[in-house]
C-alpha cells in the first residue's frame, strides 16, 4: 500500500464525513439543526453575558423578538416559495407609521389605525408580488428598489411628522397593552407571534394554496407541470 492510499485509509477511518453525509440525509435534520443551533446560541450568550437568563431580561428580549418574528414569519413564506423579500424592514417601518398617522394626526380609532397598518403591508406586498409573478421581474431587484423607495418615504414622512406626533395627546389601552402588556409572564407581541407561527404552519402544511406555494418553492416547473397557476402563487 502506497502511503498515498494509507492516507486516504487514515482519513476514511478518523473523519467521519461519510457518516455526516448519511445523517445530513435523513429528514428530521431539517429541524434538528436550526434547534441546536439555537441551543448553541442561548447557550454562548448565556455564558458571555451576565444575567442574561434572569427573568426581566429574558422579558424584554422576548418582546423584542416578538416583533421581530412578525417579519421573519412573513419572510419565511416568502423563502418557501422560493423567493426572496429585501424590502420587509422598510415595509414593516411604513405599516407602523400608517397606525401612528391614523391615530395621532388623523385622530381616529386605534382599530382603524391597525386596519391601516395591515392595508399599507398587504399594497406594498401586492405590488412586489405583481412585479414579480406577473412582470417575471427578479425578486432580488426588484425588492431592493422597493425597499429603497420605502426606507425614502419614511424618513420622510418621520421628518415631517415626528413633532405632531409628540405634541398629540391621543392615548390608547389597547396600543399600551400590545406594547407593554404581559400574559402568562410573556409579552402580548410574544404571544402574537405565537399565534401567527401557528397559523402559518397549518396554512402552509394542511391547506391546498400552502400546498402550492411549497410546491413553487420546491421546483417551479414541475409545479407548472402539476397544474399549480405558479404566477398566481
């Protein structure tokens, strides 16, 4: 045996890559991984940052990352069809400041507020979704312009707006409890983000257009091929 070929005995037998391969393989790696990685996460950060598992601290960091969720849930969906969104922080920044017009300039109902939120999310969403289903635009360009023109439009709009909204007296208890209201020992954006995690799994995984939209994301001509309106989708 040459000592080239006893090297690569070596290596068969110390690396275990082919023994890797086999388990990267199987299927429940697809959620195993993301769920170690998360345990590596909370568990280095835990360990470099004081107190970072006491209670008041793991309170605030969860509301944040509720908030956060909202966009990476959204994102998600848009990843499984097999596309990609750049513009979602600046989307997600004008639906927020739609509910802070409507309610501190405007003066209207805090419901109205939330309806206008989630109407300038769902436009800006039908307009990249048109762009690129309908015009076969790249999604990569094309978000990327919307989330220049969005992030424009809001600072622009905060510029204007920010002493008006600072010298408003209009108070709400149901915009207090969502931000700083707790349930359970957990967030209200939490719990929201909870809900729409739930939502969305069972949408995505025991509905027809979840169903499409994973079979878009997985290949988008045999999807064609199926029967599935891809542009549609």
């Amino acid at each position: 045996m040459s000592f080239r070929e006893r090297l690569q005995s070596w290596r068969y037998n110390l690396v275990p890559d082919h023994v890797v391969g086999e388990i990267l393989t199987k299927r429940w790696t697809d959620n195993a991984i993301p769920f170690l990685a998360l345990v590596a996460t909370l568990a280095t950060f835990g360990s470099l940052i004081p107190g970072f598992f006491k209670l008041t601290a793991l309170q605030d960091s969860t509301r944040q990352l509720g908030e956060f969720s909202l966009i990476v849930t959204g994102m998600t969906v848009v990843m499984l069809g097999g596309g990609i969104d750049l513009s979602v922080g600046s989307i997600f920044a004008l639906s927020c400041f739609s509910a802070v017009y409507v309610f501190f300039i405007l003066d209207q109902s805090v419901w109205l507020a939330l309806a206008a939120s989630i109407a300038t999310g769902l436009l800006f969403g039908a307009i990249n979704g048109y762009l690129v289903g309908y015009f076969r635009l790249r999604a990569f360009l094309t978000t990327l312009v919307t989330f220049i023109f969005g992030r424009a439009l809001f600072d622009i709009l905060v510029t204007t707006y920010a002493a008006d909204v600072q010298l408003s007296g209009a108070t709400s208890d149901v915009l207090d409890f969502i931000g700083d209201g707790t349930f359970w020992g957990l967030s209200v954006s939490v719990w929201l983000a909870i809900i729409l995690a739930i939502v969305t799994h069972i949408a995505l995984t025991r509905s027809r257009p979840g169903w499409h939209v994973l079979a878009v994301g997985g290949s988008r001509r045999s999807a064609h091929n199926a029967g599935i309106r891809v542009r549609r989708t």
